[in-house]
C-alpha cells in the first residue's frame, strides 16, 4: 500500500466549502447583484422586456391602502398589466368596466359579487359591465390585466 507524500493534506467537505467562499466573497445583495447582471447582461431579443423586481417600483393607487406596480403598458393591444398590494381592510368602490378586465389573485383574499377569492382564483370581467364593491379582510395581493386608459397614474 502506498502512503500519501508527507506534504499532502487531507479536506473535508466543510473546510472546502469555508475556503471556497474566503476565495469568492459572499453573494451580493439581490439589489447590487440585479443592477451588475444588468449592465453585463446582453440585451434582451426585440420584443421582450424584463422588469426585476428588484427594480419595480411601488406607488400609491389613488385609493388609501393600495399600492401597485405597473409591470407593462401595451400601446399596441391597449392593455397594462399591474400588481396591486392592498391592506387588510380596504374596500374598492364599485366601478364601470371601460374594457376587458382580468384579475388572478395571488395572496390573500378578495369579496366580490357574493364570492370569495383566494389565492388561484381568477375572474373576468367583460367590457361595459359594472362591478359592485369589492373588499378585503385580510388584505391581498392580486394581478390584474385592464386597459391602459383605467390605469391610475
């Protein structure tokens, strides 16, 4: 049997990985990180565009205790697709449907038209028709697609 030469030292899995990262630092936070992949990134193909959530901006909904995010204005089609943030609590007052509307909540829940939606629920609602209040107990966060023109700005 062979012996290993006398400057040959053995590492477990943990010492390697604790050297690993002296070697390469930690991981930079999801911020910095999504601006460098950013910069060093290629361009994406024409016709797509990202938007990393990282970069999302929150802004108030002109109704108090909802935020949103407008994540793509579709000139083109008429149509945006927003993220709304809404508070436990808040109730939005009934409305007319100027255009195709669809909502799918993500989280929490919604009352609207005698039901509760959860998380997976979807409705849609056809243009020119009205919607009754909806509201929240518990708060939720849902996705919505709806024409540009409704968009709060």
């Amino acid at each position: 049997m062979s012996e290993a030469p006398d400057d040959a030292v053995e590492f477990d899995e943990i010492v390697a990985r604790a050297l690993a990262e002296l070697a390469t630092g930690p991981a930079p936070p999801a911020h910095i990180r999504s601006r460098l992949m950013a910069r060093v990134s290629p361009e994406p193909p024409a016709g797509f565009q990202f938007l990393l959530a990282a970069d999302a901006e929150w802004v108030n909904h002109p109704i108090p205790g909802i935020r949103m995010r407008v994540l793509a204005r579709n000139q083109a089609t008429g149509y945006a697709t927003v993220v709304l943030d809404v508070a436990p609590g808040v109730q939005f007052p009934a409305h007319h449907h100027g255009g195709d509307e669809d909502c799918y909540v993500i989280s929490g829940s919604v009352h609207t038209l005698g039901r509760r939606l959860g998380p997976g629920d979807f409705l849609h609602a056809d243009a020119g028709t009205d919607h009754e209040e909806l509201w929240t107990l518990e708060g939720a966060r849902v996705l919505l697609v709806l024409p540009v023109a409704e968009v709060p700005t």
